[in-house]
C-alpha cells in the first residue's frame, strides 16, 4: 500500500490536498487495510466496486484479489492519477463521476458496468458524504434484484468499508438513540458486522 509520504508526493505533484468538500480521507494504516481486506474475504473471482478510489491504495490491493474492479472517483484529478498508476491493469475500470444520482439511486453508468457481474461486492474506504445513501442504495439495489425479472440485476453480495464511527454505530445500532431510519433498513436488508479496527488516527483527512 501506499505510505503517508507517498500519498503526499502523489497530492503535492498535481497541487492538490483532501478536499472537505468531497468528503476526502486516504487510508495510511497497513494494518487498518489488511484488516478491510481480511472481512472483504475475495476469493479472486468477485467483481468489486470500489467508491472513492483515491489515489489508488487500496485499488491496487483489490486488483491481485478480484477478477475484476471497477473504481469511481468523483475527482476528475485523481481519477486520472489511478489511472495513470494502474495503466495496463486488464481487470481495472476507472469511472470518474459521482457514484450517485442524487440521494436515491446509484449512478446509471455504474450500474451498467456491473451489470450481468452476478454478486458485486463493495470494498471501500468511503468518502463521509456518499456512505450513508450508498450503503442503503446499494441494499436495496440488491433486494430488487432478488425479485427482478431482469436478465441482469445488479445484486452486491457484501458491503465491505471503512466509516466513521458515527456512522457504523448508526448503522449497528439494536436500539437507543442512535437507532433510526438507516438501521432499521440494514436490520431488514442485511446482516451487519462491525469490525474492531479504530480509523480514528488513522486517516489522512482534509486540513482545508
């Protein structure tokens, strides 16, 4: 994976930092990435998707263990940085747009690509401001499928990702005040598993 200085050197050669705005943050802890790898569990035939792909840490990793990956990043510059670092990578699709269409459904053009794949999974180190409407889209893209008479549903067989932990004890959440909306649709759609890795000092996050 890629070091701290070497993510910096990668943001510094375009005069580029992690936008706020985007909700950037770039994983810098090896063993915060073995253990995201480890739950991930490929096998080498998977397709993943892969949202935020940054400058291309985690993305290499993924390339040695899944058949194929298809990387969205929002950020024409670093999608164009993954691009040139992983140029020759037959099993590598690099989207530079908002996995997104708004807050209720995932990109068409993502679909596309995964369409006719069988089980997707999502591994992603994710950007704070897509997680939760992905997440849940990406549930319910998986429950349509299960019902679809389509030829080529798109069905994501396990969301694998780092968070906040905010986020992941909202989306855990039994009861108290954390429950509401977005955990009583994992409750219903899915098995959640909350890893013990603490990303906490782990991250390099936007200063701007």
């Amino acid at each position: 994976m890629q070091t701290l200085s070497e993510i910096r050197a990668l943001l510094a050669s375009v005069g580029r930092r992690p936008r706020r705005a985007l909700g950037q943050h770039f994983l810098i802890d090896g063993n915060l990435m073995k253990k995201l790898l480890e739950l991930a569990d490929l096998g080498g035939g998977e397709v993943v998707l892969e949202v935020g792909a940054g400058t291309g840490s985690l993305t290499e990793e993924l390339l040695q263990r899944a058949r194929r990956v298809v990387a969205v990043e929002v950020d024409t510059v670093l999608a164009e940085i993954v691009r040139r670092r992983l140029a020759g990578r037959g099993n590598l699709t690099v989207l530079n747009c908002d996995v997104l269409a708004g807050k209720h459904a995932i990109a068409a053009e993502v679909l596309e690509l995964l369409r006719g794949e069988g089980n997707v999974h999502l591994v992603a180190n994710l950007p704070y401001n897509v997680a939760v409407p992905l997440i849940l889209n990406c549930l319910l893209a998986s429950w349509r499928a299960a019902r679809s008479r389509e030829d080529r549903p798109v069905c994501f067989r396990r969301l694998t990702f780092t968070a906040q932990r905010e986020l992941v004890e909202r989306m855990t959440a039994g009861g108290g005040a954390a429950y509401g909306p977005a955990s009583v649709m994992v409750a219903l759609l899915a098995g959640a598993t909350r890893g013990k890795a603490d990303a906490a000092a782990e991250l390099l996050a936007p200063a701007e």
